[in-house]
C-alpha cells in the first residue's frame, strides 16, 4: 500500500523537483553574474551570440563576516577619521605611484607621487613660467572661493617682497621645485570618510630636471615636517599619527593608501623607527639573509649615516658598497638554471638574467628568497618581486633591482622592496611595520568595509565634455545625469585597444584591475560584457555595476565615473599598446519580477513546504500500517492436528 500511495504521490513530488529546479536555476543565473564575466566569441559583438565562454575573473563577495571581525571592525569605527586612497600607475613603468587630491572650492583634481622623503605637498600654479605638460590643469587660485596665501611671518622663508611665504625642494637626481605657500580645502577621494579639511601647500612656480617631465602633476608630501600633509592633519587632531602605503605587485601596478590609523594585523612585523636620528623613515636593518645564509657583513654595515631609510618616491633599492657585493655574489650562487645577459639599456651595467619564465609565480624556483632582519630578531620575508625588475627587451629575463649607493654608507630601501607589502608608518608608537599580502585586494584582507561617501559637491567640474566630438559624447542627454532623475543599474562604456584579442585575452584580469583603479572602484564591480576584434585591434564593452549586493549605483557615484569617461581621465600601462574610450552609457537595472528578486526566500519556502509535505505522507503511512490487524477468514485455511506419540 505505501509503494502504491507513492506511486500516487510520483507526479506531485516530481513537480515540486521541477518547480524547484527552474527557482534555483534562475536565482543561479543572477548571481552568476557577480562572479564570472560573460565572454563572446570574438567573432561578433552581439549580445545574443550564442557561441559564449564563462570565465572566473573574481570571487564572489561574501555578505556575512565571522563574529570577531565584525567586532574587529566595529573598534576600527571608534578610532579617528582616516583617508582611504587609491593609488595609480605602475613602479617600475612610471618610476613611482601616485595618488588623486582635490583643492579648492570648486575642487580642482591633481595627479600627486606619495612620497616619504618629501616634507611638502606641492602642483603646478598657473602663473608658472617653468613647468611642464603635466596630467591635469595647473591650479588656479583665482577661481577657489577658499583659497589664501600665506602671509610672510618669522616661521616661514618670505619672498624678496616680504610678502608671502614660499619653498624651495632640491632632489637628489638634481630636480627641483619652488614656488609660494598658500592655503585651501583639500579633498581626499570618495573612498575617504574624511572631511575636507584646510591644509598649506606649494603653489609652484618653477620646476625642473624629472619634475619638469614627469607624467604626474606634483609630489604628496608625507615625511617629518610641519608642511607634511600627515603632520598638518595629525596637528587638526582628525587622524591618529600613522598612515600606510601598500604597492601592488610585478603582476598588478597600483595599491592604496591609508591616512590614519588601521588596525595591524597580527602578522605584522615592526622595526623601530627613530625620528630624532633623522627626518627620513628609518628601520633598524641588522642582516640580509640569501636563501637562508646571513651575508658575512658587520653589523654596523646598515647602520651609516642616515642607516637604513624607506623612501617611496625612490624607484629600487641601494646597499652600502660591502653590502652590495656580498648580496650579489650571494645571489649569483644560487642561480644554476639561468644565463647571465646585458641589460635593456647600454648605459647602465644592470646584472639581468634569462630563462626564468615569464609567471612571477614560478620566479621562487629560479631566484632564492631574501630576509632582512631587524634589530629585535624580526625578519621581512622578500620574494623575487621585491628585488627584481622584468627586463624590457627580453621575456621572461628579469635584472637585480637593488645596486650599490656609490661611497655612500646610506642604506635607501625603494619601492620595489615593499611591492604587495602593507607598511605602516606607526609614527605616534615610533615604530613601521611590514605585512606581506596582496595588496590588489588590501580592503578585503583588512575587512574595511569600500562603502565609501561621494565627492565633494562641484568636483571636477572645472572640465567639462561639451567639447568632445559626438562618437565621444554621452549617449543620453545631460538631464538623465542629474541625481533622482532614474534609477542606474550599471554604467557601460566600449574601449578601442590596438592590441590583438589572442594576447589580450589571458590580460583581460589584470586589464579589469586598472579600469578599477582609474575609476575608483572595487574590482569585483567592473565586468567584461562583450568583445570584438577587427584586424589587431579590440573592442571591449565594460559594465560598471553597484558596489556589494545592491541593485542601484548612487546618482553621485555614477556622475563621478561618468566624468572620468568623459574626461578621458584613463592612465593605462604601455603594455596595453594605444587605447580610448569610444562611447559610454548609463543603464536602468535589470528587470526582474519580484519572486525572482527574493529567489532564496521562495526556495526556501519550497524546501520547506517539499519536506513538511512528505514527512506527513510518511507519518500517516506508519500510522495507517500500525491500525491495521490482519484478517483471516475462518476455513479459509487447514489446519492439521498431529497425534500424540505414546510415551516409550
């Protein structure tokens, strides 16, 4: 009776599975979309290709953190204000990395190299006489409503009018900066959840040598210093006294930085740092270990001069003269599989090296690993990255990025050393501390929350796309750009690559990674819709969808990217060959009926009303089986007696 009652019940139960299959298949689909790019053959830029590949690019978002990360993260929110700031461009490309700042009322954008042994933060005046084609307008004080200059008095070198004060910065390279002080607003990004505050900066008149050439605009000054920007916010008491920088890797250029205090994590190792030895950022450098051996060196060897300073704005590494030749004769011992070569330019003797490959990955099998060690025991872990550089004229040949500083007992450590490493200079606690991790997806790691406000009303409207031609132009009139107009779903945009689609392909990550960081947005967020080739060129369309698990993009955040993509604010590594921006648009959400929007509640409902339904099945079939008593009918069966044996 129960196989026949399940026989019953056999097209019930199979609709349910039915039913339930086509819920989760399309709940699927729609998440999907936050973890995979949909990919078309590059044949056809239709959307209803059908010749279609689905490639994991980036991982899904997780919407729950344990308990002691929301309680981690809960402690960081009732520490001071702290600035959030993407950085850009590429170490060893650009020769630095640099960060975005807005000053003035209307805010005017510059392009600045975060520097550590820089004490000022100056750009481009517009009364310069001497300056060069930088990334963005010279600053006009005359249109900031809040900008002032900073009157000559007894703290300050005047001018020869003894009117206003002024700076002047010589660099070692032999370039140099001067100009007048002044003071205005400074923003720091929509990744801030600081306020703009008032700040002094150099409005310069004069530069010359790499500055004067230099793609970037001017120099964010962030060393010991009265000017310093870190020193002039820690005075206003809006930031705890520490920030840190985090540079991405060989694979990845960019990072982040933090203005303010974090909370380290627990593998962190510290240095101490003395301010009173010098106003540079120095560490405590004892030994240099090369695949486990420590160089036969005096201790005293990385303690000359200023001893041994972090600089960011310096591009690679430099050892004292013993220092250096120890270093490379220890390396060279442990490369048997490699061939010595010349480097990429004759006029430098750079120590290059071919048959590596060319996946950094794999570089640990070829090149030993390197420890520095501090005075208090503690080591910092190297990687190839941190002492290498990709030589330009040969794949998958790499070159030494560490060389010997002259006569001079310095130790300079660059920004190769630190690439993927968050550093924190812990200036309240006189201490920097040095974390080994990614730093292309820092927040993630540091569980810090990207729900950043929007800019500063005004920002950037100092340029404008009136003047673009058509093919450039927004699609929609400017009317579907102002706030509460609609609903956006997604900002979209085609970029024209001169690059072949079989190289750009296996690329189409690290591509996503800088269109993020241009923009100011979380990777997770750029997604590749369709591609198309025509000759060598390539033609991508990109989305850009809402941060986290929200159906709308805030109308701010959409103007602000849509700015960018008029302006053609794009900085893309050479290796992407020539590219630009063909056409953009802003997109509503997907249209979706409510139960496909609350997916999970109905399965769950299904489930539950599924398993409610066949417990009760069950139930009343072992209730209806223990009622039952069988029946037989009397002579419906023989029974046979047996004779009782006699007894023996």
């Amino acid at each position: 009776m129960a196989r026949a009652l399940l026989t019953h019940n056999l097209p019930i139960l199979i609709s349910f599975i039915f039913l339930l299959f086509i819920v989760v298949s399309s709940g699927i689909s729609d998440v999907s979309n936050e973890s995979f790019v949909f990919l078309p053959s590059p044949n056809s830029i239709n959307d209803g290709d059908r010749s279609t590949m689905f490639l994991p690019l980036f991982p899904p978002k997780e919407t729950s953190r344990p308990r002691d990360e929301q309680l981690s993260r809960r402690h960081l929110q009732k520490s001071p204000s702290s600035a959030r700031m993407p950085l850009h461009d590429d170490l060893l490309l650009n020769g630095y990395y640099s960060t975005r700042l807005w000053i003035g009322t209307p805010p005017q954008r510059f392009a600045l190299i975060v520097d550590t042994g820089s004490t000022v933060t100056y750009v481009p005046c517009s009364t310069c006489e001497q300056c060069g084609n930088h990334q963005d307008p010279k600053f006009q004080p005359e249109m900031s409503s809040t900008y002032r200059p900073v009157k000559c008095n007894i703290n300050c070198t005047c001018d020869n009018e003894r009117e206003q004060c002024i700076y002047e910065r010589q660099y070692a390279e032999m370039s140099s900066s001067s100009g007048v002080l002044g003071e205005d607003i400074v923003s720091f990004g929509n990744q801030s959840e600081l306020a703009p505050e008032r700040a002094v900066f150099g409005c310069e008149n004069l530069e010359n040598g790499d500055l004067y050439s230099q793609h970037a605009d001017g120099i964010m000054g962030l060393g010991r210093g009265d000017l310093s920007i870190v020193d002039q916010l820690v005075e206003k008491h809006v930031i705890s006294d520490s920030f840190s920088l985090c540079y991405g890797g060989m694979d990845f250029g960019g990072g982040a930085m933090v203005l303010g205090g974090i909370k380290p994590p627990s593998e962190m190792v510290f240095s101490h740092s003395d301010p009173v030895r010098s106003p540079y950022y120095n560490i405590e450098l004892k030994e240099i270990h090369v695949a486990g051996k420590a160089l036969n060196l005096n201790p005293q060897t990385f303690d000359g001069k200023h001893g041994t300073v972090l600089d960011s704005g310096t591009t690679y590494a430099y050892l004292p003269e013993a220092a250096f030749v120890a270093f490379k004769s220890a390396v060279m011992k442990e490369l048997h599989s490699l061939r010595v070569i010349e480097g990429p330019d004759p006029n430098y003797k750079d120590i290059c090296f071919s048959g590596a490959g060319s996946d950094i990955s794999e570089l640990s099998k070829s090149f030993p690993p390197i420890d520095m060690v501090f005075s208090n025991g503690k080591k910092l872990s190297l990687t190839p990255e941190n002492y290498l550089f990709r030589h330009s004229k040969v794949r998958g040949a790499y070159c030494l990025g560490i060389f010997q500083n002259g006569k001079d007992p310095t130790t300079l450590l660059g920004g190769i050393v630190v690439r993927n490493t968050l550093v924190t200079y812990d200036r309240e606690n006189e201490r920097i501390g040095f974390w080994k991790t990614n730093c292309s997806e820092i927040w993630d790691r540091l569980n810090l929350s990207p729900s950043p406000p929007p800019l500063p009303s005004g920002l950037d409207n100092t340029n404008s796309s009136a003047n673009l031609t058509p093919a450039l132009a927004p699609s929609l009139p400017p009317e579907h750009y102002a706030p509460g107009k609609i609903k956006i779903g997604f900002v979209s945009f085609y970029m024209s690559l001169s690059v072949d689609y079989s190289e750009l392909k296996p690329r189409v990550p690290e591509l996503a990674h800088f269109i993020a960081q241009e923009l100011e947005v979380n990777v997770s967020q750029v997604h590749l819709m369709n591609f198309s080739t025509e000759g060598n060129d390539s033609l991508i369309r990109w989305a850009i969808f809402p941060a986290g698990s929200s159906n709308y993009m805030p109308n701010a955040t959409a103007t602000e990217i849509i700015n960018r993509l008029a302006e053609n604010r794009f900085h893309l590594p050479d290796t992407f060959g020539s590219y630009k921006l063909v056409k953009w648009d802003i997109e509503p959400p997907p249209k979706r009926i409510r139960w496909q929007q609350n997916y999970l509640v109905v399965v769950v409902a299904l489930l539950v009303v599924l398993i409610i339904g066949l417990s009760a099945s069950m139930g009343w079939l072992i209730w209806r089986r223990r009622q039952e008593t069988p029946y037989i009918p009397v002579g419906s069966v023989e029974t046979h007696e047996k004779e009782l044996q006699p007894l023996n």
